[in-house]
C-alpha cells in the first residue's frame, strides 16, 4: 500500500497547498478528495458538462502520482464507466497533458479542468475507444445516444447494489460525514442513484488507499461500482439502521391498533 513516505517530503508539501487551494476554491463542476495518509492517489467527481451526452451524470476518477512526481506525469482512470473515444473500457485516459505535453509546473488544478474539458471535446484521433471514436466522427447521434445509455446502465447496476438487502453480510461502520459511498436521499427519491460527490474535505477520503476503503468497510471496484465488504462486531450501515427503526416503529404502532381492539371488544 502506497503512503505519503514514497513522495519526497517538497512533494507533499506542494500538494497539500494545491489540494488546500481545491477544497477553498474547487474548479467548476469538479469536486476534489484525498486520503491524509496517502496523497498518491488523488480522487475526484466530475460533474457531466451541460450540453453533452454525460450532462447529469457524475463521473469518479483517479490521479495516480509516481515516486518522482511531478517530474512524471500521474496517470488519469475514470472509474465510473463511461463510453469516450478517449477513455479506455478499463478506465485509462488518454489525454496529451498527462503524456508529451506534460510539464513539472503543471498542477492538480490544470489536470482536472483539462479532463473535464475532455468531455466537452473528446479527440477521436488519439481514441483509446475506436468504436466511440468511430461513431463520434460518423454519426454524432447514434455516439451521444450510446454514451447516455452506458452511463444509465452503469447507474441502474449502482442502484441494484446499494439497495441490496444487507443482510446477507455482516454489518460495516459507515461514517455519514466521511464516506464517499453514501447515498444520496434525493436521489433515491428521483429514482436515480449515483455515487454521492466527495465532500469539500482533505478529510473525505481519510482511510481510503488505492480502491479500497478500509476505513469504512467499502470498496470501488475498476467500473466505479460501490459495495460494502463484511466486518465483525460493527454497527450497521446507515440506511441499514434507517430500516431497522423504521421496523421498530411500525411494529410498535401495530401493537397499539390490536391494545385499542382489544380494549373495544372488552368494552362490548
């Protein structure tokens, strides 16, 4: 597991004033976390660009930082999916600013707007996604069409997976304040549920390294899909809890009508 020892220590003090500067001043439409223990790994919520086929959508990436940072570039992943003639099925992305056009003073702020902007204007001749950059030059319609109905199929699995019933597992600590796979209640009430965005919080990610959340019991998986692994002896979840109380209140309340009956039929 990578840790903040494998940066030098100028590294990290320049990232802390860069993500300092994101979460006092986030880019637009771009939300920004990090796990305190590990500034490697950058993770970030792109809202889809109004105007293109990913508008309403909210896509999760990536930035992972080398060892000789910022001499190298990081290399970029979406892990929500998406369908890009510049990203590949497994996430990459493929963008000149984190390849030939790198430079050293580049910073965090430059590499998100830039991906951003990349959903605005894909560059089908560099495409990682040939079909997506095939449809993209011949049949506009027919990309924009696809790339709408990949982000609605990958939302529905996100819904399928989170209201699963938990039972089947053993329960796991959630922190609503922190953890960046809650859900969204207004979400859940239009039908639509996608990965809540990361909090405005250096401390949003705290205990987050790479794709796992050991602080939280959660896992992210490659295709952006949020899951809740087994834990002993832990609190449930909280829509878990939200369930329970609702159980208890209604039973309670059934008991209530059958006391009343009870004492009308006496009454006769």
């Amino acid at each position: 597991m990578a840790t903040n020892e494998n940066l030098p220590p100028n590294v990290i003090k320049q990232l802390v004033r860069e993500l300092k500067n994101l979460d006092e001043a986030p880019p637009l439409g771009i939300k920004v976390g990090v796990n305190d223990d590990d500034f490697s790994t950058i993770y970030a919520d792109i809202e889809g660009p109004a105007g293109t086929p990913y508008e309403n959508g909210v896509f999760r990436m990536k930035l992972i930082l080398s060892h000789d940072f910022p001499h190298s570039p990081p290399k970029g992943y979406f892990l929500t999916k998406i369908f890009h003639p510049n990203i590949a099925t497994n996430g990459e992305i493929c963008v000149n600013t984190l390849k030939r056009d790198w430079n050293p003073s580049l910073g965090l702020r430059h590499v998100l707007i830039v991906v951003r902007c990349l959903l605005i204007e894909p560059f089908p001749e560099s495409a990682l996604n040939e079909q997506a950059g095939k449809l993209l030059l011949e049949n506009y319609d027919e990309y924009a069409r696809l790339a709408r109905l990949n982000y609605t199929i990958y939302r529905l699995y996100t819904e399928i997976h989170a209201l699963r019933p938990k039972q089947k597992f053993k329960a796991a600590t959630v922190d609503q304040t922190s953890s960046v796979c809650s859900i969204d209640p207004k979400n859940l009430e239009s039908g639509v549920v996608v990965p809540t965005p990361l909090a405005p919080s250096l401390n949003t990610m705290k205990g987050m390294s790479g794709q796992d959340h050991p602080s939280t019991g959660a896992t992210l998986n490659p295709t952006g899909e949020i899951g809740v692994s087994s834990g002993s002896g832990a609190a449930p979840p909280p829509m878990a809890a939200h369930k329970k109380e609702c159980g208890l209140v209604k039973a309670q309340a059934d008991k209530k009508k059958i006391d009343a009956r009870k004492k009308s039929l006496k009454r006769l």
